[in-house]
C-alpha cells in the first residue's frame, strides 16, 4: 500500500535540506561515467572511451560551470542554491569531491588499464623504454613530421609570458646557458594538429611472449620532451614538466544589443578561440614547487585551481584508440533496424529526365494510416527521420518545409536534403540556434549555407534558445493541405543519433500540424499565442501545465484513488517542480524517475519523498530521451519532448513536448520504462544523500540490460514481419 501522509503545514518543501547540490550531483554522474571505465565487465576498448569521456565532460564542467562559479565570487554573489550553497561553498565542495575522483581517473589508466592494453599487444610505451631501433625511427619521424610544426616560446624579461590557448598541452622547459650558467624558462606548446599517439612500425614491436603487436607507439609530447636540443641548440636541458590549463569558454552575448546575431556570435567565437580567464591548470605532481608557483602566478590562478596528475594529461585524446581494428575489444556491432511499416516504400525520384513512378506506398501514405514511433539508435535515424525529410525534399506535391536545428553534425544529410527542397522550389523555413553551446560555429556554417540557396533561415529568439526538435511538412493532397509532422526528443544529428537513445513521433493529425504552426510562427514572426491545442510548449505553458499533471496525481490520491507518475530525463533541478513532487509522494502518490545526469531531489526521505523511487542509467549509449507518464485514475497520459525539468528547458527555452494519443505507442513507451525500472546491470538507485549504488544481479536473477534489451526486441520486430 502507498504510503500515505496528510499536509502538514510545519514541513516547508523548498527547505535546503532537501535538496542536492547541482554541481556535485553532476560530479556523481561523471564519476558513474568513471565506474563503466572501472567495470571488469565493460569490454577494454570501450573503458578507455569511457575514461575519454569523463575527461571531456570535466573539461566542458570547467570552462562553463567551474567559470561561471569564479565569476560569482568575483563579483560578490552570494545568491544562495536551493541547497543552501554560496558559491565559494560550492568551489569548496567540488574541489573537495572531485580530487579523489581525478586520482582514480589517472589511475585506472596507468596502473589497470596499460598493462591489460599491454596483455592484447596494444603498448603505448615511454622514451626511456625504447630501444635503439625504436629511438631512431621515433628521432627521424620527429625532425620530419613534428619539428617543423614547433614554436618554443622564451619566458624573460623582454619576451612575456606566452598566451596559452584553451585544453592545450604545453610543456614547461627550464634550459640552461653553459657559459653564463644562467637558467631561463621556456614553454612548447604540444601541437594540436598532430596525432596525441605515435604509432611505430610493428616491426620494431617490444617481444610480448609470442603475442601478436597490435599497436605500438608513445604520445607525442614525450617525442617532444626528449628532442628538446633541436629547439635549443648550444642550451643545456635542465628539466621539463607538462602541463595543461582550462579556461572559461562561455560566450558573454548582449542579444537586445546585437544587431546581426550572426555577426555577434562570430564575434565571441573569436574571443573564445582566444579563451577566457584560465579556471584549472593541469600539472604531473613531480613538477617542482618553483616551477608551478611560476605558472600560478603568470596564470593568475591559486593553489585551489592546482590539479595533479601522476600520468599522462589530456586523457581524453584515449579516444584515439577506439578506431584500432580490434572488435573483440569493443561492443558488438550496433545493428540498427528500420520499423517494418518503412521497410517496402518507393524512394523518391531524384533524377528530373526519369519519368517513371515507382510503384508502392510512399512515406506519407504510412503515417496517413497511422502515427508512427522511432527509437533511435535501436531504430535507424537514416532509414527514418532523415528519409522523411529526404521525401519530402523530392516529392513534387511537398509545398513546404518548416523545422528546427539546434545541433547537427558537419556533413548533415538533413541539411543537403533542405538545401535540395529549396533548389526544387519548396517553401523551406529553417530556425537555426546559433547559440547551442559548442556548436555556434558549426550552425553558422550551416545557417549561410542554407541561405545562400534561398532558405528562410531564422536564428532565434532574443532571450531564449530553441531546443525544441520539430519538423513540418505541408503537402498538397486532392482537394486540401494536411501537415505532417516530426516531435523529437533529440538532435537532427545522424552522428549522435547512433549513440544518443532518443525518440520521435511522425504524425499527420491535424491538432499536432495546427499547433506546430503555430509554434512556426512564434518562432518566425511575431506570434504572442498563449494556448495550443494539445502539445507544451516553454515557456509558455510547459510548466503550468507539467504541474497540474502532478496536481492531478495527488487530487486524485487524496481522493482514495491510486496516484502514479514515472519520468525519464536528462536533468531534474528545478525546485518547483520537486517541490510538487514532493507534495505527490506526502500524498501517497508512486513516483519513478529515470535521470541519467543531475537531479536535485533526495528520495527516500522520511515524511518527504519516502515514495519516490529514482535511478540513473549509464551504458554503451547516452541515455537522451524524455518519457512522462501520468496515471490519471486509469486515463493514462503519456508524452514526449525536448524538455528536462530544469528552470533553463521551462523558462529560457523554446521546448515542445507532445501528447501520445494513439494507444499502441502509448503501450509501447509503457513497455520501455518497465525494462529501464527493471535493469539490474547499467541502472544506479539514487540514494537519500545524494550517492548512487549500482544495481547487480542476484544470485537467483538473469542479467536485464534495459539498452541490450531495447535492442534485440527492436531486431525481433523486424524479422517477425
């Protein structure tokens, strides 16, 4: 039975206590990113991606949160978070945290990783353990291939400390005069554009008791490191240490003041390629006390920014190993299906001197007889999203296309498809985000190309990010327009969306089209509409009406009925939302959530949340889509969308979030959060103090791996057909 408590007027829900920091909810879903690198289960290449990934999520956590955080201190804010936190608490409490974690991170790496790399005949080898052929070919390949590339930089009174760039690696020379016996300072930047590993012909290959070399090699700032004398002929090499800084990489934009949005970003982009206040400075823990006083001070950072590393920096530059042709070392292939109703459809005719009509069903004619759910990467994004936007760019009866790109990748599909729409004549209306984080420079690329054929490009709202993943298609049939209709919960990226899982429906009803018109022409022009038909969209009503939903829940708990809600998310933050839910569970509503990154709300707590249930799913793919499901006394509402429940995606973003109304999907998206409730193999249950506890199987219980589950039904529902 729910465990049932009335109001009481003395607890107050918005109390700090009941709430987890965001920062250090983030560093424990880094640190189950670290765990799968850690897992003996997890096949060796694929722990190294994962030790790549924890390493690029803390760099992005630096150059935009750790940074905005400094600048808080800086200027004085001491606005308190939910949880109580000001900001140099916060600072504090990450350093705190995250210390530890670095550790592990480096040596996972140096001391499990390598020699099991070095059992499957993969040796990323130092100088000192080289032999005399290896030193040789490695001394060659270095004043051919690296030493041309190389710019020493003096540090002296008439030569300032050089700027260094944004994740560079760099290392700190100390060389010496031997007629003046006078030491000077220098630094070498580790180019970038080289390879981070040097492979070395097998040939010269280590003996490995019979075994096979599959790859050999040193990382490049070792090759670096002990040919310094060609850089500094008649100087003697004292000692050298590498080391790494971050700096804050988040775009300052004045919008209402910008008159070419395009132009401003190109702007900051420039500033950002320079790179902002340095935020952490990475170094190995033999550097001497000297030399790291000597880098604080011309960085102008603290010894609370100092991280030490006993290893190699840059480890995410490990994703370099992942393209080693060793598949007995990785997951197995990723075998993605298309739904059977897609699967005996008549392509669209490319050639204008071809006639014929291929005979069959065309892509609108399916989604006419029914709505239609794709679930990527089990479902093919290619064989799906893409070839609806494919069709419609050819079919001649297409009048229109109208969506939105936030992120796409850099040779996009969806895009060459548009720009082909608009060269056959179609009306092609595209919102460009330009201020995705990371991805401004990419979308500017696109948004001119787009424009150069005579697409309508739009870059946004001032104020706001477009988030929302939507497409429309307004094709002319007999005697009427019906729009068709894309709502996603992911990127139109066909590169993430082989390792995102993510969701869309494709639909014809005329409510969804009257309302993403509408939405079109909020974006486009100057729509002030308040009410849609049925979908949510922020910040106009997606967050009054996400909290009636959950108001509904325990009205009807408090009404003697069973109350019931489970979600799936990226991101859970926003404090009155939780509160809500809260509120829910003191009423005796069942609640589960499936947040795979930051949630601040604490479960399990007495009189508080003692009947919300929440876990985190960490795999081989990035857990992206967003399910919410409401229980509503048996009428069950079941919807999906761009939107976490963060205060950004309610009240700063342009979000869609559309009901299911056709019942087999609505089953169907039933049916995946039972699996992902039920994993016992990548879920973590959140724990009341903010700590996760990953689920094993018992003694007498299979293996449920919720994402190889997804995909074997996935396969079975094709070969059925």
């Amino acid at each position: 039975m729910p465990k049932t408590k009335k109001s009481n007027p003395t607890i107050n829900l918005s109390d700090p206590q009941y709430y987890i920091n965001r920062e250090l909810s983030w560093l424990e879903f880094n640190s189950r990113v670290l765990h799968e690198a850690c897992d003996e289960r997890t096949p060796l290449l694929e722990r190294l991606k994962f030790l790549a990934i924890f390493s690029s999520n803390l760099d992005e956590f630096f150059m935009v949160r750790v940074a905005a955080l400094k600048q808080q201190v800086e200027a004085k804010v001491n606005l308190l978070t939910p949880d109580g936190r000001t900001p140099q608490q916060q600072l504090d409490d990450i350093r705190l945290h995250l210390n530890p974690l670095v550790t592990k991170h480096n040596q996972q790496f140096e001391q499990v990783l390598q020699p099991l790399l070095a059992n499957h005949g993969i040796h990323i080898i130092k100088y000192i353990e080289m032999n005399a052929k290896q030193r040789s070919y490695l001394d060659n390949y270095f004043k051919e291939q690296i030493f041309p590339v190389l710019t020493p930089l003096a540090v002296d009174p008439s030569h300032p400390f050089p700027y260094i760039s944004n994740l560079s690696l760099n290392l700190a020379v100390v060389v010496k005069n031997p007629d003046t016996e006078e030491e000077f300072f220098a630094r070498v930047k580790v180019p970038s554009v080289l390879p981070r590993f040097i492979p070395l012909p097998s040939e010269l290959g280590i003996q490995n008791n019979g075994k096979p070399i599959n790859w050999i090699g040193v990382p490049l700032e070792q090759a670096i490191a002990h040919n310094l004398e060609y850089l500094f002929p008649g100087m003697n090499i004292q000692e050298y240490h590498p080391f790494r800084i971050t700096r804050d990489a988040d775009l300052e934009l004045e919008e209402d003041e910008a008159d070419d949005l395009l132009l401003a970003i190109e702007q900051e982009l420039r500033k950002r390629r320079m790179g902002g206040t340095p935020v952490r400075l990475e170094i190995r823990s033999q550097t001497p006390e000297i030399l790291r006083s000597r880098l604080l001070q011309d960085l102008e950072l603290t010894e609370n920014d100092v991280y030490q590393v006993d290893g190699l920096l840059g480890l995410r530059d490990l994703m370099y190993f992942m393209a080693l042709p060793l598949p007995e070392l990785k997951e197995p292939p990723r075998q993605s299906v298309v739904p059977s109703r897609l699967q005996r459809l008549k392509e669209p005719c490319i050639d204008p001197d071809v006639l014929e009509v291929e005979e069959g069903k065309d892509f609108f004619s399916v989604i006419r007889e029914k709505d239609l759910l794709v679930h990527h990467p089990y479902q093919s994004f290619s064989g799906t999203v893409e070839r609806f936007i494919t069709h419609a760019a050819w079919d001649p009866n297409v009048l229109a296309i109208k969506m939105t790109l936030y992120r796409t990748s850099g040779d996009s599909p969806i895009v060459n498809a548009l720009i082909a729409a608009a060269e056959n004549g179609k009306q092609v209306s595209v919102l460009v985000e330009l201020k995705a984080r990371f991805d401004e420079e990419n979308n500017i690329y696109w948004a001119r190309r787009l424009e150069r054929v005579g697409v309508h490009v739009v870059y946004g709202l001032v104020g706001l990010k477009t988030h929302s993943k939507i497409v429309m298609v307004v094709r002319r049939e007999k005697d009427r327009m019906r729009r068709y209709v894309h709502i996603g919960t992911g990127n139109y990226n066909p590169k993430t969306a082989r390792l995102y899982t993510d969701l869309g429906l494709l639909s014809c009803r005329e409510e969804l089209g009257a309302d993403l018109t509408d939405v079109f022409n909020f974006l486009t022009g100057y729509s002030r509409q308040k009410t849609y038909r049925e979908i949510l969209v922020a910040p106009v009503n997606m967050r009054d009406r996400f909290l009636e939903l959950i108001k509904r829940e325990i009205e009807n708990a408090q009404n003697g009925f069973s109350g019931r809600i489970v979600a799936k998310m990226n991101a859970l933050v926003d404090p009155e939302i939780i509160a809500t839910l809260y509120a829910a569970s003191r009423a005796g509503v069942q609640i589960d959530l499936i947040i795979r990154g930051i949630c601040c709300l604490r479960p399990g707590l007495k009189d508080i949340s003692e009947n919300i249930r929440i876990i985190s799913i960490i795999g081989r793919f990035l857990e992206h889509s967003r399910i919410f499901y409401f229980y509503n006394n048996s009428q069950e509402e079941i919807y999906i969308g761009s939107a976490d429940w963060m205060r950004r995606n309610l009240d700063r973003r342009v979000e869609v979030i559309t009901p299911i109304k056709d019942q087999d999907i609505a089953k169907d998206l039933q049916e995946i959060l039972g699996i992902m409730l039920a994993d016992n193999r990548q879920a973590w249950d959140l724990q009341p103090d903010g700590s996760y506890i990953q689920r094993r199987p018992c003694d007498d219980c299979s293996e449920a791996n919720s994402q190889k589950i997804l995909m074997s039904m996935a396969l079975r529902s094709t070969s059925m057909t």
